[in-house]
C-alpha cells in the first residue's frame, strides 16, 4: 500500500512539474490552496520572450494551464476523498473488503486520469510551441527543478516519514 501511495506522489508531481513550468518566472507567488504561480505582468513578459513564444501562444498555454489545473484539482480533491473512506473503512478490525477493493479500483481509475490528462497536456502543448520552443520551455523547467531540488534537497536526501 505504501508503494501504491508513493507511485501516486511521484505521478502527481510529475504531472505538477510539467505543467506548472509554464508560468513560473525568477520570483513568483504561489496562490493560496496551491494551483499556477502568479507572476507579474513583467515578469510574464520576461518568460514569454525567454521561451521565444509570441503573445498568441502565451494566452494558449495560459489558457491550458488554467484548465489542466482546474481538472487536476477536482481529481485530486475526489483522491484525497477516497484515502478518507478508505482510512474509515479500514479502521474497523473486521473491515468491508468488498468496499475497501472498490475504493482501490477507484483511485487506479483516477491515476490513470491523471496520467491520460498529462500525455493531453504533453500533445497541446506541442500545438501551441514549436520544436524551439518546447525544448527551451524544457531547459527552463530542468532549471527551475534544480533550483527547487537545491532549496528544498531532493527525496532521497530525506529519512522516510516516521510511522504511527
């Protein structure tokens, strides 16, 4: 059950970092509750013309985010509401495997959304960027993963959560 938790972290992230490249400038704000980071109109500009895109294809891939952002939210709210049943149900000692194997199968359902609504983001995005510019949009994200992995340290710097 652990690994099943940690493929789901580590396919959640994935899909975060990849469309959360778009939008984050050198400082930025992450909004209350999570979702893109806020820039500055400025700051916007700087990004635009790093990646080399015109003001056309910066409202598309604005457009794009907001939108996987919003879906990947409401599928992430339906996850979190499941590990909540799933937790009650499996509190009693004699627990509803029935139930408990449903709530399972659920959440594979909504992991594969969430990996059939990346590979969506990947092709549109390849619609909106040409080849330049989506490996420029790329490097900046490699960079901005760096920079958080030498901020924060990465995962496998870390002792594993302790147990209850």
């Amino acid at each position: 059950m652990k690994r099943f938790i940690v493929v789901l972290i580590a396919l959640s992230l994935g899909v975060m970092t990849s469309s959360g490249a778009f939008g984050q400038g050198e400082p930025f704000i992450r909004p209350r509750g999570g979702g893109p980071p806020v820039m500055s109109p400025e700051d916007r500009e700087k990004f635009r013309i790093r990646v080399g895109m015109n003001t056309q294809q910066q409202e598309q891939m604005e457009t794009l985010f907001k939108d996987i952002h919003k879906r990947r939210t409401d599928l992430f709210k339906r996850m979190r509401e499941l590990f909540e049943e799933r937790e009650k149900v499996t509190d009693d000692y004699e627990f509803d495997h029935k139930r408990e194997k449903a709530i399972r199968n659920e959440l594979g359902k909504i992991n594969a959304e969430l990996l059939n609504l990346h590979t969506e983001t990947e092709e549109k995005i390849r619609k909106i960027l040409n080849k330049e510019q989506f490996e420029k949009l790329r490097e900046i994200r490699k960079e901005q993963k760096a920079q958080w992995q030498k901020e924060r340290g990465s995962r496998g710097d870390r002792p594993p959560p302790p147990m209850p």
